[in-house]
C-alpha cells in the first residue's frame, strides 16, 4: 500500500469489535498500521479520531477516521470493492438480510452475553446466558437458511455475517471457562460448531482472533479488580 492510500487501525488486542475489523483487512489482502491502544489512558489520537464515543477500533484511511466496526466493515468493501472478495451481497434483498443478521448479533447475541459475563450476581447470569443461548440457537437457524448448504453465512465464501459473528468467537469461547456454559455444542447447533472450525481455520482468522486462553485470565483479573472496589 502507497502512502497516497494509507490505513491505520486504532485498537485493542481484546477487543471483538477489533477483531472484526483485523479480520476484514487480512480477508482483502490490505496492509495497515496497527497502533495498540491503552483504553485507561486514551491516546490523543483516538480522542481526536472518535470524539464522540472515545473508543475502539478506529480506522484511519488517509487521514480519515471511520468508527464502529460494522460501519468500518461496510467502508472497507465499498472503498476496496475490487480488491479481495466482497462482504455484501450485490443483490439489495440479500443485503438487507446480511445486515438484519449483523444487527441480531449485536442486538441479541452480544448484550446477554456481556451481561452474563459482568453480572454480580447468579440470577443476572443465568438469564444473561438464557438469552445468549436462545440467540444462538436462532443464528443456527440463519445460517441454514443464508447459507443454503454452503460452508458460510454468505455462502461459498465468507461474508458479512461470517465477520461479525467470526469477530466474537474467541470470546464467546472463552464464555465456557467464565460462566459455565458452552455457546456451541454438536446436540444444539451442529451446523454452528462446524461454521466454528471452517472459519478460525482461516488465515485472516488466526491472524484477527486473540488466544481464548489471554482473554481469560485477562477477564478474571478485571473481575478480581471489580471485586476488590466493591470491597472497599
């Protein structure tokens, strides 16, 4: 990439919403500059690039700061549309699909599942860990009807669906260890489970996904820090 098309990611290494967009520029084959984030002590740089919610990612293109990262996923296809494959579907139904589909997982999917991962207490979990399970069990259904017997949400090949969920994957499988509960199991969600090893064995996968075992023990000492607060 020449400097006249620069692209810069501001972000954390245990971020989903991160993640998405990692995997979305290693999909396209584009070469940015990754710059780490210290969420505590925000730099100047991501005040100035996101002064209205102050967080991650933030993507930089020549100067240019786009935020949120299914707004970012969107920019990347359209800005580099011949480049790599396209996460949208050309046709406009099957677009408006895609992105009701990106929408549940944020919507349906990710809210219980945080609430499950910070409730103090049992009742807040369980229910937090109901929901979760019930959207999963929806996204097994979706993902039989989008994929129409192919390997992906977006069928031969992954889409826009594929990233958002793929994004969270570590940190759903890291829901197992924390709160007891498994998100994908061969009983429940056998078309799920296979979707799991088809796309973390993608490069851009390994490359974007954090190791579940750091996000762990990264979850249990803020949970440890919050405990000591409310000690005191």
């Amino acid at each position: 990439m020449t400097g006249e098309d620069e692209l810069k990611l501001l972000g954390t290494w245990a971020s989903p919403w991160v993640s998405r967009v990692k995997f979305a520029l290693h999909l396209k084959g584009l070469s940015y500059e990754y710059v780490e984030q210290d969420l505590d002590n925000k730099s100047d740089l991501l005040l100035a690039s996101n002064p209205v919610h102050k967080k991650v990612p933030v993507l930089i293109h020549n100067g240019k700061p786009i935020c949120e990262s299914v707004v970012i996923l969107e920019y990347i296809d359209d800005a580099y549309g011949t480049v790599g494959p396209s996460f949208l579907p050309v046709d406009p139904y099957e677009r408006a699909i895609a992105r009701f589909w990106v929408d549940y997982i944020d919507q349906k999917l990710v809210i219980p599942w945080k609430v499950a991962f910070t409730a103090d207490g049992e009742e807040e979990k369980t229910e937090g860990i109901k929901q979760m399970l019930a959207a999963v069990h929806t996204l097994e259904g979706a993902l039989k009807e989008c994929s129409k017997g192919k390997p992906f949400f977006g069928g031969d090949s992954v889409g826009y669906v594929d990233i958002a969920l793929g994004g969270l994957l570590a940190f759903l499988q890291g829901t197992e260890e924390l709160c007891g509960s498994k998100p994908f199991d061969i009983a429940s969600t056998p078309l799920l489970l296979a979707w799991v090893e088809r796309f973390t064995a993608l490069d851009a996968a390994k490359v974007a996904l954090p190791d579940v075992s750091k996000l762990v023990e990264l979850a249990k000492m803020k949970r440890a820090q919050m405990a000591l607060s409310i000690k005191k």
